[in-house]
C-alpha cells in the first residue's frame, strides 16, 4: 500500500479535530516538563532537611533514595501518559470520534507497567546498538586523534581518515535508525495483544517490523519537511498530531487488527410484546 494512502487517511482521521489532537500529542511533553521541574524542587528541599544524630551519618543515602525513587515514579507516570497518547491516535484511525477518558478507561496498569519495563529494555538496546554501529567511526576517528598528535602522517592520509570517519558515522547514523524502528510497534503489541511479558513485546514487535523496517524509516523522513516548518512555530498546531496520527496510519496497517470499539445501540424496527396466556 502506497504512503500516500495513510497520509490522506490521516488527514481525514484529524478533520475538524486538529487541536483536540495536537493537545493530547503534546501531554507526554508537558508530563515530562512538570515532573522535572517537580524533582527539581523536590531535590532543593531534601538537601534543606536536616536529620537529627542518628539518622545524619545515612543523610546523602536517604536523600538520594528519595530522589530515585521519585525519579522512577516520574518516568512510570511518563510512560504511562505515552501509552495513552499512543493508545488515543491508534484507536483513532478506526474510531474517529474516540474520546481521551474512554482510551484511559481502556489502559490497565498492568500494561502501563508492560511498557514501563519496555521502555527500559528499549533504552538499553538502543545503546548497545549504537556501540555497535559506531565502533568503527569511534576506531577511525581515534587513529586521527593519534595521528594528528604524532605527526608522522602525511595530509593525504589524515584527509583519507577524515572523510572515512565522517562516512561511518552517515553508515552508523543510517543503520541505527532503522534498526530502532524494529521497535515501534511495541506500544501496539501491547494495546491490541495485551503481552504482558516485555521481552516477548519486544521480540514481537520486531517479528511484525521484519521486511518493513526500512520502509518505515523513509515514511517517517519523507515529514523532515514538516518538522522543518515547526521552527516557526505556529505550524506545530498542524503538523504534531499530523506525523503522529499518519504513523499510527503506518503501523496499523502491519497486521494487529484490535481496536477500542463503539458500542452503538440499535434503533427497534419492530417491537412484539409477549403474549400472555390465561
């Protein structure tokens, strides 16, 4: 199926609902903003509590337990709030007139905690790829650095270094954004299967991103020039729930079927009362 299909349905999912969109895409944002500065603050009164003799010599260790742990709580609750954005502009692309408190009704804690764990595992996945991507750009470039402090290269052989390093690095860049779209479809595995093993998510969304990974990773470039037009501003109104909804347009059409249904009652074309017998 042609990209430009899921654009368009996109755009007709977001008919005359535009701001209602782009408000709920920006809540994972504003959940992030409000919980750092709230940690922040909560990191300035802790250091302004005084503990009394017993507990001082444990003052730092107590400090930066509470601070974790708020921290943890932060990220949970932002995961949390991602999961129901996520879960909204999926059901949208079948229900239009999906609403925010139904999508939070339908979202258990169980599943929150799912992508909890998810995003965890994604983080460090994400980081053992992009040492494994750019070991060969940190090697190049490492060997200029000692052969600029060692002089005993000629210009031609630096240069040689130079632009061999800065293509690694475009071959390192290129190959790590496609493979982190493998995991994409995590957020879904989870709505639609309801998986509450992570790495069987993680295993999962990679089995359905399998052959469309790279396809994926063009769709999403071919909105640079969208996403140029929100240094204005003024377009992030449009253009937010705009990518947001045309990936969701994307993703549903690899396989998971699921969706948050409308239960609509049925006008009674006739009516029969119930005979009574004497």
């Amino acid at each position: 199926m042609e990209t430009s299909y899921f654009k368009l349905n996109a755009k007709r999912r977001m008919m005359k609902n535009h701001f209602k969109c782009f408000i709920v895409s920006v809540f994972p944002f504003m959940t992030v903003l409000l919980l750092t500065i709230f940690n922040y603050f909560l990191a300035k009164v802790l250091n302004g509590i005084s503990f009394n003799a017993i507990l001082l010599p444990y003052a730092m260790y107590i400090r930066l337990l509470l601070l974790a742990t708020s921290i943890i709580l932060s990220i949970f609750i932002w995961k949390s709030v991602q999961l129901v954005v996520d879960g909204y502009f999926l059901s949208k692309v079948h229900v239009k007139n999906i609403t925010l408190r139904q999508m939070i009704k339908c979202i258990t804690f169980r599943q929150c905690l799912t992508f909890f764990l998810v995003s965890i595992i994604r983080f460090f996945l994400s980081i053992s790829w992009f040492v494994f991507y750019f070991s060969p750009c940190i090697a190049v470039f490492c060997l200029l650095l000692y052969s600029y402090q060692n002089e005993k290269n000629g210009f031609k052989i630096n240069l040689t270094l130079i632009v061999s390093a800065i293509m690694l690095l475009i071959i390192g860049l290129s190959f790590l954004y496609i493979t982190l779209k493998r995991y994409s479809m995590c957020s879904s595995v989870i709505l639609n299967d309801e998986e509450k093993n992570p790495l069987k998510v993680i295993a999962r969304s990679a089995e359905i991103m399998e052959n469309h990974s790279v396809q994926y990773a063009f769709y999403c470039l071919s909105f640079s020039g969208w996403l140029l037009l929100c240094l204005l501003i003024i377009p992030v109104i449009y253009v937010v729930p705009y990518f947001k909804m045309s990936k969701f347009c994307f993703r549903n059409s690899l396989g998971l079927s699921k969706h948050i249904e409308q239960k609509e009652e049925k006008p009674i074309v006739f009516y029969f009362p119930k005979r009574v017998e004497n």
